[in-house]
C-alpha cells in the first residue's frame, strides 16, 4: 500500500483516539476461525515466459497450458485469525480502530509444508447496539480501511482497499468487562498479484474480550 494511505488513515485513528477522552473508551483482542472464498484467478495466455513457473502451477493443483491461458478458482483450508482493537462509545454508537492478521493454507493435495495466504488488514469501524435489559447487547456494524495480502512460497504480495460487515452480540461480565461473539464478512479489492487478476473474501467467526475505562 502507499505510505500516503497509510499516513492518512493513522492520522484519521489519532483524532478518534483524542477524541474518545471525553467519552468511554475500551481496548478489545479476538481470535478465531476464517474461511477463505474460493480465488477466482484468470492467468493470461503467455507465448513467451510464463507469469509463474509450471511447477508452481502444479503444485497448486492447476493444471492447464499457459499458451491458453487460464481461468477458474483457487481454494483454500480453514484458517485463523486475530486482531485487537482501540475504541470509544457514545451510546449506542462505537468507533474503532482495528489490526488484524488472517492466515490460511493454500487446498492442493501437492502443496507440501506451509504454502499459505496471510492478510494484514487496518481497518476504521463503526457499530450500533441494540440497547436491551438484559446482559446481552446484539451489535450491527461496518468498516473501511487497507489490507495486504501475502501468498508464501509463490513470493507474490499486493495491497489495496479493503471492508467489512459485522453482526454479533456482547455479555456484559462486569460494568467495564465483555465477552464478544461476533460473525464478519472481509472483502479487499481484487488483489494485483504478479500475472495473477485475482478476488478475495473471507468469512469470519470470533469471540473476543472488551475491556472499558
């Protein structure tokens, strides 16, 4: 990514942070499982030399002729990922600065040892809750932000705009303390890889800590 989009969106993080003094702030860490969609990849006809090697190729169980070109999906396993966040709350909205690191493998039967898909993603959010009398707070919410992207092995990296959806539900163990359980939708721009024109998204199930002051 650009360090002018870096520079703006920590910048755009500094101000909600100075702001939340004069509301409630929390801090909140997670993990969980994650389900890479399958990566449309389209590999362009090559009559000189190849985008990527034919061993590479093969190795991720694509079996094609590069003078034809070729187009179909790429799969992957079930992964993991983990993030924290920094927040303030102004009842019932919450804003958010979010890291996060999702890893997975990449589905062939002939990719020996760790040939995984590692994403980095920085990300400003925003939710509503569903105030209730109980202990439970349902939450809806959104986010933008950049995300990068790494293929292992394959030595092939790219950046861009990334967003998200999520919908999940908070218990309240205490007045500043909140187990949170949430189920998020990850999109990023069609990822640039090197003779790649490839998509990506994840789906993403996590429980997580909220802690207020």
């Amino acid at each position: 990514m650009r360090k002018s989009n870096w520079i703006i969106l920590l910048v755009s993080l500094s101000f909600l942070f100075v702001s939340a003094a004069s509301a409630g702030m929390y801090v909140g860490i997670k993990g969980g499982y994650q389900k890479v969609g399958d990566m449309g990849i389209v590999i362009p006809a090559e009559e000189e030399e190849p985008p990527v090697m034919d061993e590479q190729a093969g190795a991720a169980g694509l079996d094609f002729d590069f003078a034809e070109g070729y187009v179909g999906d790429l799969e992957f396993d079930g992964g993991w990922v983990i993030g924290a966040a920094v927040g303030t709350t102004i009842e019932p909205f919450r804003v958010e600065g979010e890291l996060e690191y999702r890893r997975s493998n990449i589905s062939a039967a002939d990719v020996p040892g760790e040939d995984t898909l590692a994403t980095t993603s920085l990300m400003l959010n925003g939710y509503y809750d569903f105030q209730t009398d109980s202990s439970l707070t349902p939450y809806i919410g959104a986010g933008i932000g950049w995300a990068r992207h790494d293929i292992s092995d394959a030595d092939v990296d790219d950046s861009g705009f990334a967003y998200q959806g999520t919908i999940g539900v908070a218990y309240a163990l205490s007045d500043t303390m909140a187990l949170d359980f949430a189920y998020r939708y990850f999109a990023t721009a069609d990822p640039d890889f090197e003779g790649l024109d490839a998509s990506y998204d994840s789906h993403n199930l996590t429980v997580g800590l909220r802690f207020g002051f």
